[in-house]
C-alpha cells in the first residue's frame, strides 16, 4: 500500500485513519484501537481525534478501500504524524517500527511537494505582475495545471467473478475510464 494515497486532510490537518494505519503496521483494526484506549494520555488532541458522523461519511464517500467502514458503530480515529509515531512505539511491534519510518517519510514528503507549489505559485504571481496581459492564457493554463484537486474516481464497469464463490453469484464492477 502506497502511504501517501491514504493519507487524508480532514479539518486541516493531514492524517491517517485507523484502519490504514492498522494495515500498515500489521494488526487487526480492533487492537490497534485497544492499544490507543490503553494509553489515552499518550494521544493528546494535537497527535489524534475521532471523526464526527458527517466527516467520516464524507471519507467513506471519497475513500473507496474505506467502504467497510459504513458498517461500523464508532467513528475512526484519525492520526496525525506524530499520532502515528506515538501509535508504533505503543504498538512496538518489528512491522510496525519499520512502517512508522515510512509514514514519517511520507509526511515529509508531502510537506516538501506542498513547499514547492507554494514557492511555484508566488514566482507565478511575480511573473503575472511583471507582464501585461497578454500571457494571461498562459498564467491560466500554469494554474490550472498546478491545481490539487484529485479528479473523481470512477468506480469499474464489467463483471467480476469472486473466489469461493458460486458462478450465479457474479458481481457486477464498473471499470475506471
């Protein structure tokens, strides 16, 4: 699993849920979150917090590996960065301390791309200030190209036949364009 495609920004902040951070460090969902209740005091507000229904219905809609998700009673836990760290070392496991060493390097990762726009964007700034108006197709063009926004996912069109399973059971699965 890539872990710079789960990680999410919810409420300004850019995290990680549990049940993504549970893959990667290989435990189940239910002992990661055990772990967390057992050291409450080592989770302050800053490092994780709970998802309010709306927040996590909105994930569930835009994350489609997070569907399972809908079925569950409680709110997920997002992690910050150093939620995440904080949630290896009380986790200890071997998997686990190699994984929050790429979970930190994907965070700076993404802080440097987020620097790189932000120096892009105010060079373009200067630029579109020093010439007249007749580059403004071209300022155009380079902003839009720099846009951040994902474009929706489209969900597989076609049939897939699942494992174990009896052929009159075939799900219908619409195929990305």
């Amino acid at each position: 699993m890539r872990i710079e495609c789960v990680i999410l920004t919810i409420r300004g902040q850019r995290v990680l849920l549990d049940a993504d951070l549970a893959a990667l460090y290989g435990v189940s969902t239910r002992v990661l979150n055990q772990a967390v209740k057992r050291n409450q005091d080592r989770f302050p507000e800053d490092f994780m917090f709970r998802l309010t229904e709306a927040e996590k219905a909105e994930v569930i809609t835009v994350c489609d590996h997070l569907r399972p998700l809908r079925f569950s009673p409680s709110p997920p836990h997002a992690f910050t960065e150093h939620g995440a760290i904080m949630l290896a070392s009380v986790l200890s496991t071997p998997i686990a301390v190699q994984a929050s060493v790429q979970v930190v390097r994907a965070f700076v990762r993404l802080r440097e791309v987020l620097a790189t726009h932000k120096d892009l964007a105010r060079k373009l700034e200067e630029l579109e200030q020093k010439y007249d108006s007749q580059f403004k197709v071209v300022f155009d063009a380079i902003r839009q190209l720099m846009d951040t926004t994902p474009p929706p996912k489209r969900k597989a069109i076609g049939f897939r036949v699942e494992e174990g399973r009896p052929v009159y059971r075939v799900r219908r699965v619409r195929r990305a364009k």
